[in-house]
C-alpha cells in the first residue's frame, strides 16, 4: 500500500557527504516507494553527497547556519523551552546532571527551540501539516518535532532509536537530552534492537507503550560461495573509534599463531594508533587499513573475497548494520556481547565474547569460527534473511508509519 500523504525525513548528515548514515541510502529508496514525496532535512553540512529517489528533495534549511549565540539565548527563555525544561527537571535524578553538564543542555535546548521555529514556517510554507514526521535519530531534531507536535501544528511523528541516542554511557553518564519530554511529545519511538527498547522502557516507563521494535536491514545478496583462502581473510568493519577498540585486533591476531590476512574497512581518529599497533605485527599476518570506502565496496569485497570472519570488538553498539552485511554473504562473526549484538550473533552465525572479553577469549573465539566447516554459511544466511532483510523490514517500518499517519487527524 502507497500511502498519498507526504514523509518529512529529518536526518543529521544525509544525503550530504558518504561516511554518515550509509544505511538510509537502501531505506529511503524503499520508502519513497511507499509515499508520495519526501523531504529530507539534515541538521549538517559535509561535502559531497548521495543521490535521492526522484520523488526525494533535499531541503537546505537555515539551521545548516550555525545561530547566533543571542538568537540561541533568546529561545532559552521562550515558553517552549520552559515546557521541556521542567518536563525533564520534574524528576528528580536529573537534577545533578543537567546541572552538571548546563551548558551543553542549554545549547540542544536552544538550537531545538530555534528548529522548532523554523520548521512550523517550513511546513506552513509548504503545507505539510499533514504529513509524516519521522527523525532518523532519538537525539537530533527530536525534540523540536515533539514541541510542533504538542503544539498541535503537526499530527504524526516519530522517530528511531541506535545506540548514541539511547544509552547514557554514551553521554558519559549523562541522561540522553530530553528524553522524556521527546517521548512524551512523539506517536512512536522504533528503537532498532530488542535490548535498546527494553532500555528505553526502564528508562521513561510513563512512554513505554509507545516504544516499539523495528530492525535495520541491508539487501540479500546473491552468492556463489568462493573457494576457502589458504591464509584465511579476517575482517574488520567500522569507524575508528575509541569504543571500537579496533586497535586491539593485532593483539588477538598474534595470539593465533598462524597465518592470518587482516583487512580493516573504515577510517576515523583512531588510524594512527590502529597502524602502530598493527606494525607490531608478526610477518605470518599480513594487514591492510584500506581507509574509508563506500557500502559498495564493502559489498564488492566481500563477493570477490572468501572471508572467514568478521570481527568486532566494539564495546558500545546498536545493532550493527556491518554484522548485517557480512551474515548477508553467509560470514560467522566473532563479537563483544553488548547492547542489540547477542540479537544478530548466536550459536547459528558465530561466537559472543563476553562483556569484558580480552585478546585471548576474543583470539578463542575467532579460532573457533576459523576452524573447517565449523559455521555453515546457508545457514548464517538463512538466519540474516529472515531477520535483516531490508526488504522486509523497511516495508514494516512503512507500514507502521502510514498506520499512525492513518489514525492521526492532520491539523487544522
């Protein structure tokens, strides 16, 4: 079913530059088939870009703009940003953070205030009161949609929820922005695994009816298995980033004591001390950081490749969309046992470390997945397409959307 109401897709980067949010390039080519025409409004500018569906507008709105510090002040002593401010301070255990980390609050409150603004105009402009309303994220636009929602100018809105937006680690221990008052004022919060939404349910019990499932998918592939290497290929997928600790693979590579190929796909902050460490390898491991690449080439590896295995030792993840893509092509993975991994990674598609696995659990791991006909990778991929097959999934998530548009009147 097509729905003839408008989606108004508000993402952080997307569809500028090609390193963020790669994986709303497959979704939205899904939804554009199921509405009428989406506008996407990223929060900010990178250089570069992707191509949307022919029904699909980018929308270049002011806030791309850093504010003034006095328009950013100004909003702080709005109404709207009373109402979420005492929403958020009525419980009690926010006190001492958000006043510990004041400033940082008040800029995400001002900035939405101030997007706040800016969409009821662009609505108004475009009349899109009726439309859907849907953040890519917990914590980006999420809390302006849920002022234009109470206020009545919109009538549906939702949003997703990944891992930074969720849990408060991440924060440093801080209280995700907000978060009861976005909750309260959305019609759904679609977490992406089943452990992010029982979080969000303990954490703001008041919304817990309206958090709700709905997976990430990537597309099934067609494979035509490879012969085995005869040193086995071990990959690595991912942002280099602190908590993917990607720079203590060599230290389970070493303790394998056997020919290995490691190839690392991504790039961030963290190369210098990921190729330091990867120069104390042994000569029986050969290495490659290929630096940044595209989900094409990705994929493109891994069908020209026979990888054996695709390692993570991330210590903070959602559900990973990389482990996605390597079960699509029938590889076990070996990963750390955190937040929404245990969903994607079991006895059937490879080994879960524990919490705080170290390099010789994680190299026990990997020997395991490395031994002959120890996974068999019909399975894996029989596994990968019954529960992350974006086909299936993005139509599911449509559908949810267009049912809430359905049972919400658009505003006057």
């Amino acid at each position: 079913m097509k729905s003839a109401r408008d989606l108004v897709l508000l993402t952080a980067v997307f569809p500028f530059g090609n390193k963020s949010e790669t994986f709303l390039e497959t979704e939205i080519e899904i939804l554009a088939n199921r509405f009428k025409r989406i506008f996407v409004l990223p929060s900010l500018r990178e250089d570069g870009g992707r191509p949307l569906p022919p029904n699909a507008v980018l929308i270049r709105m002011e806030w791309l703009d850093c504010p003034s510090k006095w328009a950013k002040r100004r909003a702080l002593f709005s109404a709207a940003a009373g109402r979420a401010a005492l929403a958020s301070l009525r419980r009690p255990k926010n006190w001492r953070p958000y006043r510990s980390a004041l400033r940082m609050y008040a800029d995400l409150l001002a900035c939405n205030v101030l997007k706040c603004r800016a969409l009821a105009d662009f609505i108004r402009r475009e009349r899109l009161e009726g439309a859907i309303f849907y953040d890519y994220w917990f914590e980006n636009s999420t809390l302006a949609l849920a002022l234009l929602r109470r206020s009545g100018v919109i009538g549906a809105a939702v949003c997703r929820a990944h891992g930074f937006d969720v849990y408060d680690e991440r924060w440093g221990g801080l209280p995700v922005p907000f978060r009861e008052f976005k909750a309260d004022g959305l019609d759904a919060v679609f977490a992406v695994s089943e452990f992010g939404a029982r979080y969000l349910r303990n954490r703001i019990p008041a919304s817990r009816g309206k958090i709700r499932v709905s997976r990430l998918g990537v597309r099934g592939q067609s494979v035509k298995d490879t012969e085995p290497e005869t040193t086995p290929v071990v990959v690595s997928c991912g942002s280099l980033l602190p908590t993917k600790r990607v720079q203590r693979i060599p230290e389970v590579l070493e303790r394998l004591r056997r020919p290995l190929r490691w190839v690392h796909l991504g790039d961030g902050p963290e190369r210098a001390a990921v190729q330091a460490a990867a120069a104390r390898l042994p000569m029986r491991v050969e290495w490659e950081l290929t630096g940044h690449v595209d989900n094409r080439c990705v994929l493109r590896f891994y069908r020209q490749n026979h990888v054996a295995a695709l390692l993570s030792l991330s210590v903070s993840e959602g559900l990973p969309v990389s482990m996605m893509e390597a079960q699509s092509f029938g590889i076990p993975v070996v990963a750390i046992g955190v937040h929404g991994v245990p969903e994607i990674v079991n006895e059937t598609t490879g080994v879960l470390l524990g919490s705080d696995a170290g390099p010789d659990e994680a190299a026990a791991g990997l020997a395991t997945v490395l031994e002959p006909g120890r996974f068999d990778r019909n399975r894996i991929r029989e596994f990968f397409s019954e529960h992350y097959e974006a086909n299936v999934n993005y139509n599911s998530f449509a559908d949810s959307l267009i049912s809430l548009g359905e049972g919400q009147a658009a505003p006057a």
